[in-house]
C-alpha cells in the first residue's frame, strides 16, 4: 500500500470521470447555485458603493488576512460582482464536491449562501455575503489541500507534521487564477489513489447493498451448502469469482478465496476461516468509514514530496516497501507496536541516514523503569544479558548498586543489550534520528512474522529481512552491497554504514486502500480510524444512509 505519484494528473472537477452518475447531480447542483447567486447580482454596478464598503470592512475585521487582502484590492468583490460570475460558479461547483470527498460540508454550508444570497437586498448585505463566501473558501480551500482535522489533537501518536495554506496566498491565487475550475482542482491531492478512493466512496453509497451473509464459522475445499453458495455469491459480487452455480467449495472458489485473502492481508491458504468470513460479512457502512478516513489521510500527504526513493511502512498492513520512481523494488513483512496506547507506532515522515550492524540496545527508559527495574530489585541478577551502565556509559557491576534502594524516577543508571545474536535488535537498525526513538530493526524473535496481526513490538518496526534490506539500500551506493554488509557483520563489532543519499521514510496507518485489483481493507488494530471517523462527523462531514 502506498502512493505513487503520476507524471500528470487531470486538473478538472469535471475531468474526474469516476464520478459516473453522480457527476450529472453535482453539476445541477453547482449550475444552479451559481445562477442563483449570479441572479441576485445581475444588474450592473458602476461603483462599489459607501454601503457596501463598509459592511464588507466590518465583516472581515475578525479575520486580518481578509480584512488585509481587501484593503488591498480597494475592496473589490471576488464573488458578488456581476464579473465574478465564473469564479462563483467554480466555487459552488467545488462545494458540490465536497462530500463525495469525505468533507466537511457544514464549514462551507453552500445552501446557506444561496439563502444569504436570495435574501439579499441592500448593498450592505452584498457585502456581508461576498465575506461569507470568502470565508467559506478559506475553509473548503484549507479542507481539500491539508486535511479537514489536525491529527495530533485526536490522537497523539499521530505525529505528522502538515503545512497548512497560507490565507493571503489563497485569496491571491484564487483572484488572479485565468480558469478558476483549474486553480480548484489543483488543491486537491494529484495522486490517482485519491481519485479511485473517491470512486469506491460512490460505490459504496449508491450501489444495492449486499444481503448475503456467510453464516459459517469456516468453510474448507470440500464443503457444500448454503454457506457455500453465500461464499459463492459474495466472491462472484465482488469480482473474484465468474458466474458459476457451483454449490461445493471447488478448486475455483479456492482460487477465489486465496486471491481475495491476499488482497486483505489474509493468510492465503484458500480456505475461510474466521478472519476471511469476518472481511467478507464487512458492511458497506465499516468500508465507509475506511474510506472517508484514508481520504483524509492522504489530504494530510497531499503535498509531501514522497521522494524518488522513498521507504513506506504501513502499519495496517504491516508491511515495509523500498518505492523506486514509485515503483516497488523491495518489500518485508513488519511487527509493529503493541495495540496499547503507550506502544502504538506513531505515524510520521523522516529520512533514513544510516545502518548500525551489530547494533547494542540501549534499553529505552520507559522499558527499564516499568518492566525491569521491578525485576531487579527482586533480584539483582534478573535480565543477565544486559549490562548496566552509568551516565557516562561505563559498565557498573551489579553488585556496586541497591536496586531496592532506587524509584522509577530516581533509578540513574541505563540498561545495554551488548551486540548478540540473541540481542533484541537483530543484526541491524536502521536510522531516522528523531524525537520518538523509533527506527527499524531485525530482531531474533522470527516466528511472529508468521502471524496474520503483528503488533508485539514496543513501538519500533521490526523487520521480517532485514538483510534483504539493506542490501537493496546498499545496491544505489556500492556494487558489492552483500560483500559490504558481510564485511561490517563479520567484524562481531557495532558499526555504522552511512546511506550516501539520505532515504525518506513515511510511516504511515491505511486501512483502505486501492489495488490492481480492487480495494485493499486493513484492521483498524489501533483503533485509530475509529477515532478519526468520528472527529470527522463532529467536524461536520455527512454520509449518506449506507444500509449493510
């Protein structure tokens, strides 16, 4: 799962063809609008009047860069002189496209204008709307380009750090943009993902919903029933399966049921167990909430220079990638964080500088205070494999110090994994220096990759071939990248390898997301886009009734 960013992209609402039956609504919608506002201000104005100038002063007082950007321009209109037609139009095209991307509606309240606008009759109140709309714009232009919530006010291991639009920049582009439809558009992430979400979010709302049900704990080749043919008929709706009347799980519904696991995430052993008939009982309403989340999310990326090269851990899918030219030229299984609040991988982006091989752990704090301090002080000889050290990073022997006579924050010495085989970090971490500490790494602890959820770390992401990695890292700087990382490990000593090209490292959380094949849904294992979700209903974003 990630994004790739295409060479060109269409700069249009209406070049957005997915849209399918709902474009014509839309564009009613916007047409009409905008001819009523247009109606309300059709007859000629030969000079902006006293009245009108000083109702629109008085009402962008409370935001500066309107009052400012006005002042400027002589307090000229941008949406109710009978000039603006064309900018009004797109404007109120862009709110009618707002919620088919997951918006908040409520914030621009397009129905609003249009009531402002008919009631409408001295110049005072012209002035009162052209600010109305200007704010509405600030708004909608804000939503659509950096993402309608700030993420670290929902969720503090949301870390993502998003340039917001600068406001007088805004107000300029739009007032001086030749074709204001395309100036709209372009605020709208240019990545195709974005699009084909939006896609699969009209899917969801208007196509019939599904009344098949698998009513089966597991379902194996072999079998036969009802059970099967609502598996059947569940496989053939969403494109897995051809037409067939088959009522026993046959080698071509397993085939179906391995190609849709591998689409989730699933264990593709081709029979239905309970993770599989869990996915595929998933309501329209559920995959909603997925979807109008990750909009959201990349609205938050939409202008992140993702990088030539660039590392993307996705932590619903755990899975790590190395995208080349937004190709895939690598990719792992990974653990991430444990599903605790305290343990949970962040999300935030970085640059990969280095590798350390033969890495030593030195225990984070939080690791020594809540799990092995308590075991110390009931015996000084707990946790043999790690060395205790002082400020200075000296080696203390344990029988120098009275554990029992320490508290969590008055304990003053460290906690070292010495380089091991048994060491908690493997054979190699790799480096994006940053406040959190987190980094990835191998790890001894194989068998966990082998599970479907893989969330068992204290936060760092963990590795499934880390050596694969890092020759892959390696290749763009050496022509021997094994022989190079050998010779390091070799050396049994900590050592550090320099990448020569810094590398970006997205850590992010998708729990939809499109395929070659379709659409990719992910466990919300944090229960992040829960919390989202519901930040966006409270922000004002609308869905549809979604039966399921």
């Amino acid at each position: 799962m990630r994004i790739i960013v295409p060479n060109s992209f269409p700069a249009t609402f209406l070049s957005l063809r997915f849209l399918g039956r709902a474009r014509t609504a839309l564009h009613r919608l916007s047409v009409s609008t905008a001819l009523i506002i247009g109606l309300a201000y059709a007859a000629p104005v030969l000079a902006q009047s006293d009245a009108f100038t000083r109702s629109l002063a008085e009402a962008a007082a409370a935001n500066e860069s309107v009052a400012a950007f006005y002042r400027m321009h002589g307090y000229q209109p941008l949406w109710t002189g009978p000039q603006d037609q064309a900018r009004r139009h797109a404007l109120m095209m862009a709110f009618a496209t707002a919620q088919g991307q997951g918006l908040p509606t409520g914030r621009y309240d397009p129905a609003a204008l249009i009531a402002q606008a008919k009631a409408a009759v001295t110049e005072g109140d012209r002035g009162r709307l052209e600010v109305a709309m200007t704010t509405a714009y600030l708004a909608y232009a804000r939503d659509v380009s950096s993402g309608a919530l700030t993420p670290k006010k929902i969720d503090p291991t949301i870390l993502r750090e998003i340039p917001r639009p600068d406001q007088a920049s805004l107000l300029a582009a739009i007032a001086a943009a030749p074709v204001p439809e395309t100036y709209l558009a372009s605020l709208l992430p240019t990545v195709p993902e974005y699009a084909r979400l939006m896609k699969e979010k009209l899917r969801l709302e208007h196509d019939a919903p599904s009344e098949i049900g698998i009513s089966a704990s597991k379902l194996s080749p072999g079998d036969s029933g009802a059970a099967v043919v609502a598996l059947r008929d569940r496989l053939i709706e969403l494109g897995y399966m051809g037409r067939s009347s088959t009522a026993v799980y046959d080698a071509q519904m397993q085939r179906a049921v391995q190609r849709y696991q591998l689409d989730q995430g699933l264990a593709a052993d081709g029979v239905a167990g309970g993770s599989t008939i869990e996915a595929l009982n998933t309501t329209p309403a559920e995959r909603l909430q997925s979807v109008t989340v990750a909009l959201e999310r990349l609205r938050w990326m939409a202008h992140t220079d993702l990088g030539k090269r660039h590392i993307w851990v996705n932590q619903a899918n755990f899975t790590a990638e190395i995208v080349d030219d937004g190709r895939v030229t690598f990719q792992t299984r990974v653990v991430v964080g444990k599903a605790s609040p305290e343990m949970r991988s962040p999300e935030f982006s970085d640059e990969m500088e280095y590798m350390v091989i033969n890495p030593s752990w030195g225990v984070p704090r939080s690791i020594i205070v809540k799990e092995y301090l308590p075991m110390l002080q009931r015996n000084p000889n707990a946790v043999g494999h790690l060395q205790v050290i002082d400020g200075r990073g000296r080696v203390v022997p344990r029988g120098a110090v009275n554990f029992a006579a320490y508290s969590a924050s008055s304990f003053p010495f460290g906690l070292r994994q010495p380089p091991s085989d048994g060491n908690a970090l493997g054979k190699v971490k790799f480096m994006f220096p940053n406040p959190y500490n987190i980094y990835l790494h191998d790890t001894p602890a194989k068998a966990l990759f082998a599970n479907e959820v893989r969330a068992f770390s204290h936060g760092c992401i963990r590795l499934g071939d880390p050596f694969d990695f890092a020759y892959t890292l390696l290749a763009k700087q050496t022509a021997d990248p094994k022989g190079l990382f050998q010779e390091h490990l070799d050396s049994k000593g900590e050592s550090s390898v320099s990448l020569e090209v810094p590398v970006p490292v997205h850590l992010v959380y998708y729990t939809a997301w499109p395929t070659k094949t379709g659409m990719a849904y992910r466990r919300d294992v944090y229960g992040r886009d829960g919390k989202l979700f519901e930040a966006l209903r409270e922000a004002g974003v609308t869905m549809p009734e979604v039966q399921g």
